[in-house]
C-alpha cells in the first residue's frame, strides 16, 4: 500500500499547477474532495511499482485523512505523476483500518512511500490462491505456472506448436522478422 505524506500548506499559483490548485500540503478543515485533489498529486514516483499498488492512504499531521483506491497512475509534463482513483468512505476496509488513525510510516520525509498491509491484497496470478502484496506472482509460482500450463498440452514442443497455431495477432512483431 501506498502512503502519501502531505506537508504543510502552501499556496500555489493556479495557472501553474496542472491540476489548477490553488493550495497543496495540508491543512485543517479541508473537504474529503479537496483533500483527494492535493494528494493525488504530483509526486515523483519512478518504476513500476507505484502501478502494481491497489489501495493510497494520504497522511496529514501525522494521522490518516483520506483512502482512496488506485485506478490509474498518470504521466504529467515535467517527469512526475499522479494518482486516478476514488476516495473511499466509511465502511470500506481500508478506510476503516486507517483513517483516522496514526500514519502506518510515520512522518516521513518522502512523501510517497510503501507499506505492507494485510488489506487489499491480490491473490497470486499463479491460480495457487495465495495472497500477494505486490507484482504478480509469489517468488516462483510464474515459472511454476507456466510449467503446469506446458504439461496440460503435453511436451514443450508441443506447446510450442499448439502457441503457434493459436496466437495470430494481426500485428504480431514477430511474424515479420520470418
């Protein structure tokens, strides 16, 4: 899960900020939209890994003010990003663990950054049914997978050529280097 640690206000220039904020960091007294508007961002946030998070929870003052669910994350000029999601409210799982409540990372300096959450995991891409925090598959269970998956076809050549005979996209990069 992701934690996004909200400074102080500060007020910004409208017609220099992408999103037309007039404020970003914190303050008291902010309604849950504008709250979702500052923390959204934009934020530095490198790699893939900020993509393979579900589940933001935006810190303010040291408590939990806001969750929202990840749906996208969005290039902004400049290099940076931003979050697309929606907020949740009362009765959503993660709302419940964490707003409200002190910052899972503390004050942190960065102001995004990770943390291992029991909520909102996903299940292993694998078909196993265990539980992942991130990426896709349990260290492993992709080679495992893609083992089980030859052995339903019978050997590796003949998985090869059921492949073959299947996967004919239209744009296929590789049909043109035959």
């Amino acid at each position: 899960m992701i934690q996004i640690t909200l400074g102080k206000k500060k007020d910004v220039d409208p017609n220099k900020d992408p999103f037309q904020r007039s404020q970003i960091g914190w303050s008291d007294g902010l309604s849950a939209r504008q709250l979702y508007d500052i923390a959204r961002g934009v934020w530095v946030m490198p790699g893939s890994r900020v993509e393979r998070e579900r589940f933001a929870v935006a810190n303010g003052g040291g408590i939990i003010r806001l969750a929202m669910e990840i749906e996208r994350i969005v290039d902004i000029p400049g290099g940076r990003r931003a979050f697309e999601g929606r907020l949740l409210g009362p009765g959503h799982p993660v709302h419940d663990h964490y707003v409200g409540k002190p910052a899972p990372n503390g004050a942190q300096q960065n102001p995004i950054t990770y943390f291992d959450s029991p909520l909102g995991n996903r299940e292993c891409n694998c078909g196993c049914g265990k539980p992942i925090s991130r990426g896709d598959f349990l260290p492993g269970h992709d080679q495992r997978a893609i083992h089980e998956r030859i052995a339903r076809i019978g050997t590796v050549k003949d998985f090869i050529a059921w492949f073959d005979q299947t996967w004919k996209p239209a744009d296929d990069p590789q049909s043109d280097a035959a």
